[in-house]
C-alpha cells in the first residue's frame, strides 16, 4: 500500500512512514495488553532498550518511539473505558475479553484515530488495521477487523 506525503514524517533525520509509527503504537499497546504497565513506562522501556529500529543502508538501527506513535497510543489509553464499550457494542458475541490481544490492540487503535484524529481519513485507519492484522493476527482477524471497523464507520459518519 502506498502512503500519501500526508501519511509520511521524519524521526531523528530519518524518514518513516506513518505505518511504521502505527506497527510502533501496535506493539506498545499489545504490551501493555499482556502486562498492564502505563504506555509512557512502556515508551521509556521500549526507548532503553533499543526496541524499535529500522533498517537503513543495510544496517538495522535503533530508533526512538516516534512523536506519532506516542500520540496514538496514549490517545488510545486515554479514551480505554469509551474504545472498549464501542468495541463492545460491534463486536457481536465476543466479549473484550475473548477478543485475541492482536485484534483488540488493533481495533482500539483503529477507533481511537476514526473518533479523536480528524486529520486521519477513516479509510486509512481501517486498511492499517487490516493490513497489521494480515501480518501479525490469525487468518481471521483481518477480515473480522474490516467488518467491525466499516459498521463503526458508517455509524460514526451518522452520528460524528
């Protein structure tokens, strides 16, 4: 999928692509999901220990949780109790707590930026998801995430 300059930023002199910010924010809060501690203990650790990297001539190179992924991530903890009752409504038969930890890291993602980044089209929120869940989810949670994810579209467009 190819990114529009909107969707692209610097870190460090370095160029990153927004998605690569969300994989960044995925993985902090799928942590936070398995043990609980506060996205900003979670920046602080990840940043100490080298976490994230990218690749650049050949080498991998640590890089610092970006200000993009940082933002999404505490936006998501911020707004918890509200993205988990939206979860709760569309996720029909599935409680939160028998959602895989991929999926609802995901999809708290993804409803985070649909409702509070308004610079963020919903078309792009729910295609990261997608594609995040195509590499790193079940064989079911991509298409399981799209159709969540439309219905609160529509319903969010309807409502704002």
């Amino acid at each position: 999928m190819k990114s529009s300059p909107a969707e692209d930023f610097f870190i460090g002199g370095r160029h990153m692509k927004r998605h690569e910010a969300r994989r960044q924010a995925f993985f902090l809060l799928f942590e936070q999901s398995l043990h609980g501690d506060t996205v900003d203990e979670l920046i602080d650790y990840a940043n100490e220990a080298g976490s994230f990297s990218i690749v650049e001539d050949g080498e991998t190179v640590p890089v610092p949780v970006d200000e993009f992924a940082q933002q999404l991530a505490c936006g998501v903890e911020q707004h918890l109790p509200e993205l988990d009752e939206i979860i709760g409504k569309y996720a029909k038969g599935w409680s939160v707590k028998r959602l895989s930890r991929v999926c609802l890291a995901l999809l708290r993602l993804a409803l985070y930026e649909m409702k509070w980044e308004d610079d963020i089209p919903v078309s792009v929120s729910i295609n990261e998801a997608v594609e995040l869940a195509k590499e790193y989810g079940g064989e079911n949670d991509a298409p399981y995430l799209n159709g969540i994810l439309g219905t609160a579209a529509k319903e969010l467009q309807e409502n704002g």
